[in-house]
C-alpha cells in the first residue's frame, strides 16, 4: 500500500482515474481496459527512477537486516508471499511492458505495521503486521500485492517524480519515513534517502488509487486468484481501523465508496478468474476469505 507506500515518490496532485470499459480506450481482450501512461513520465527517465528505487530498497533491507527485522528466506511466511507473486508477475506486462525486465524482488519485514509496498522496477515488501492482523487468507495478499505492483505499473511514482521536481524535499521526508518504519535515527536514515534521490511514499491521488484497486484485480484475477478479495479485504481493513487507527489507511483512501467500485468492475473481473478455473462466473461458487 501503506506507510513506505507503494512505489513512492514526491509531492504533487496527480489525477488518473480508470473507470468501466468505454469506447476508444485502449483495451486488450476483457477485463479492465488498458489507457495509456503518463506522458509525464518521460521527464524522469526510467533507468534513473528504477535505479534509485533499488538503492532505496538495498538501504532499507539493510538496515532492517541491522535490527533483525529482515525475514530469513526460509520463512514460511516469506515463501508464501514469493509463491503468490510467482504467480502474478506474469501478468504485469500486459500494463507496462517494461516489466518483462523488471528484476522482481520481495521480502517481508517483521514489524506491526499494517503496510506494504512496491517500489520502481518491481522491488516488493510486506510487513508482518498486515498478513497477521488481518489474517489475510491468498486471495486478499495477492489484492494487496496486485494493487502495490499496478502502482509501479502504471508508473504513479515516476509521474510525481516528474511533475514535482523536489529532490531535496523527497530526500529529507524519506528519511523520515524511514526512521518512523524501522525506529532509527532520521539523521542516519536521510542520508541514504539523499543518496536515492527523490524516493519517498506520500499519499496517492484518489485517481490513482481506484486505477492501483482495479488494475491490481485483473492482475490477480488472470493468476487464479480471486477478485472478489478485494471487497473482502477492505472490509477488514475498514474493520481494523475502528479499533485502532492503522498506517495503510492513512495512504490509502477507504470507504464504502472503494468497495462499491470494486464490486461494480466485477463483471469484468470474475470472467478472467473463472476463466483460469475452467468455468464461468455464473458458475463460480460463493466467495469463501
């Protein structure tokens, strides 16, 4: 999602907005129409975005890895996260072609937080706090995961990057960002963040998030995973946050009005999912989290 949200990057109003199938978008078979990329995007090349992305990350699992935060790869938890975006990534180059040379990456952090991201150039991380508070059965970890990856997708942080062109800002809140994540010294934390460039997770437009929900859906639909986790999953989000307020929700807007959105895009959603069941969606039985 979610506090080091979803792929990142800097400070400006951003409107992308993805509704139903219409006329003149540009789709590719069924599902939730493809539309174009940002052309603002081009002012922030690709090779120096993704590259800073990956500097950020290297950081960040360093110094998680310091505080005994990293999850050992021998996880069960780990595995099942990485099985689960085995299976999506394949489905990723139908919204960006790009991502056909991505070096995809995901690791989980052991900390409370409910958050999770997706960086530029596809570099994935969950936190321990989301899967276990939530009990997020695979159908609702791979709608949080599609719709982090659909961020990094549909370039939203590279877009940003392009349109604020505040370097120094974006540094100083990354460190800080980071120093709230993982309880380090923001002194120690901006330094790497400098040395990244413009990487930080700020809030996404309300255009952008439905396009991240919708876009993520199809991802996880055409993988053989259920969309209808997704009304599933903010609903126990919206559950969780009236006991105690949680980080994810703070970056992502939420509301009856998300759900409703999702569940009015499931006519093109369940036929992709029930397509990898060898059935069709009037035959699909009832959702079971």
């Amino acid at each position: 999602m979610i506090i080091l949200r979803t792929c990142l990057l800097a400070v400006a109003m951003a409107g992308a907005s993805l509704g139903p199938v219409h006329a003149g978008q540009q789709q590719v078979q069924d599902g939730i129409a493809v539309t174009p990329l940002s052309r603002w995007r081009y002012l922030a090349p690709e090779e120096q975005v993704n590259a800073a992305a990956a500097e950020q990350y290297a950081s960040l699992l360093a110094q998680a890895n310091g505080k005994g935060a990293l999850v050992p790869a021998n996880d069960p938890r780990l595995k099942r996260l990485r099985a689960i975006a085995q299976k999506l990534i394949p489905q990723t180059a139908r919204w960006n072609p790009a991502a056909k040379t991505w070096k995809w990456e995901v690791n989980l952090l052991d900390s409370p937080q409910v958050n999770a991201f997706c960086m530029p150039g596809g570099l994935v991380a969950f936190f321990t706090g989301i899967i276990d508070k939530l009990a997020l059965s695979d159908d609702e970890i791979a709608a949080v995961m599609g719709h982090e990856m659909a961020h990094a997708l549909r370039e939203h942080g590279r877009e940003r990057m392009a349109k604020a062109g505040a370097t120094a800002i974006a540094s100083r809140l990354g460190g800080a960002a980071l120093s709230g994540l993982l309880g380090i010294d923001p002194s120690l934390t901006t330094g790497a963040t400098d040395a990244a460039g413009q990487l930080l997770v700020l809030k996404f437009s309300r255009g952008e998030e439905k396009e991240a929900d919708l876009v993520g859906l199809d991802i996880s639909a055409r993988a053989g995973f259920d969309p209808r986790a997704g009304v599933g999953l903010w609903q126990k989000m919206a559950s969780l946050n009236k006991r105690a307020p949680i980080t994810f929700l703070s970056t992502h807007p939420a509301g009856r009005d998300r759900i409703l959105d999702i569940e009015a895009h499931l006519e093109l959603l369940l036929p992709l999912y029930a397509r990898t069941r060898g059935t069709t969606s009037d035959r699909l039985p009832p959702y079971r989290d």
